[in-house]
C-alpha cells in the first residue's frame, strides 16, 4: 500500500493565516492536516512537529494534550466556518439562494477534510467521555445557527399566509436539518454513487421548496405594499 501523501502539501485557507510563521499557527495547520489524513486514531505529535518544523516540546508547550491540540484545531475551523455562514445568513440573497450557497460551501468542506476532521473526532467521542464533552457543544453551535435560519424562513411563511401546524415548530425542523447535513456528511466520506445520488436528490427537492417560499413571500409583501398604497 501506498503511504498517505505528506500531509503539509495541503492547502488549509480556512485555518490561521495572519502570521503563516507563528509557531502556534504552523502547529493547528500540521494537526489538522494529520487529522484530516491518518485520522485521530493513527494522530502522531513527532510527525506534526515535523510537518509544522517545531520542535515536539512546542506542541506540549501550547496544547497540554493531545485532546486539547485536536479541541483547538476544530474551534479554529469551527469559527472561521460558523462566521462564513453567519455572514451568509444575514445576507439579502433568498432562501433558495442561501441553501444553494451552503451546498457549495459544503463541498469546499468535504474537498479541504473539515468533514472528515469534525467526524474522526465524533468517532473517538464514543471512547472518549472528556472528548465528547468538548465535542457537543461544537455540534450545537451549529444547530444553533441552523435554528435562526429556521426561524427567519418560518417568518417569512406566516407573512405570505401559511402557518404550520402544531407540533410542527422551528426547533424541530432545525433537528431535522441539522441532523440530516450531519449524517450525510459522515455518510459522504465512505458512500457509493448511490448514496450520493439519494443525497442530492433530497437537496435539490428541499431547494425547490425553498424557491416557492420565496415566491410567496414575494407576492405576498407585493399585497401588502398594494394595499399601503391603496390606503392612501
């Protein structure tokens, strides 16, 4: 079997790039690439000071442990990634356009091994109850932003006219969200052709739901100025 190609050959534009030589920076960057290439399992600090050029104390130095150093890596990606999608959100574009964008942004995920990252450290959660205390709370940041983003939509539904029945409310449409990205994420890192195909399928018949949303919150705040008008 061939060996994994040499992980600081990969480009990681989402993770610390102000000062590219501070020894902090070049540390997060080798970890993530290990992470991202060998897994948690196989997660090695002699080679990430290698690829990062540090001496291995340095690492001890900055990160306690190696729970720590892999922590700091997700929080690192986490916040540049969760303030990428915020800006998104508070956007004008419409909600079609914003569930297209976070498609695309989702495949720069997959390309750069944020997904693969974010899923090594999910596994090694199950054995890891310190772990997995630290994870969670990163997956609820997420359902967190999922969760403003429902409730801005579900305005928007009301105001052209449709109110969603009980028990049908935004915390649990964004449960069904936020899980269904999560699973097809771990899904996409060992799917056939397949599973991708069901995965695209179920996007694009959630796009096409959003585009008539948006239709009828047009129309509907098309009324409501009319009748502004007509009041005069």
């Amino acid at each position: 079997m061939d060996a994994p190609a040499r992980s600081s050959k990969r480009s990681l534009p989402f993770l610390p790039q102000k000062d590219p030589d501070a020894t902090k920076s070049r540390i997060l960057s080798a970890a993530f690439c290990q992470l991202s290439t060998v897994g948690y399992a196989a997660l090695s600090m002699r080679e990430i000071a290698k690829d990062a050029e540090v001496n291995h104390a340095l690492i001890n130095y900055h990160f306690r442990s190696k729970d720590q150093l892999v922590i700091a890596v997700l929080d690192e990606a986490n916040r540049q990634l969760l303030e990428r999608q915020q800006r998104m959100y508070l956007g004008p574009n419409t909600f079609a356009e914003k569930w297209a964008q976070a498609r695309r942004f989702y495949q720069d995920d997959l390309a750069s091994g944020f997904v693969r990252v974010q899923a090594e450290l999910w596994a090694a959660s199950f054995s890891d109850p310190t772990l997995r205390e630290k994870f969670l709370p990163r997956l609820r940041d997420w359902h967190n932003l999922v969760l403003g983003g429902v409730r801005e939509a579900l305005k928007a539904l009301e105001a052209s006219g449709t109110k969603l029945p009980a028990p049908f409310s935004a915390e649990i449409i964004t449960t069904w969200i936020s899980n269904f990205w999560l699973g097809m994420e771990f899904l996409d890192l060992i799917a056939t052709s397949r599973e991708t195909a069901e995965h695209t399928a179920a996007l694009n018949a959630v796009e096409k739901l959003l585009k008539q949303l948006d239709s009828n919150a047009k129309s509907a705040s098309g009324k409501r100025r009319a009748r502004r008008k007509a009041g005069k």
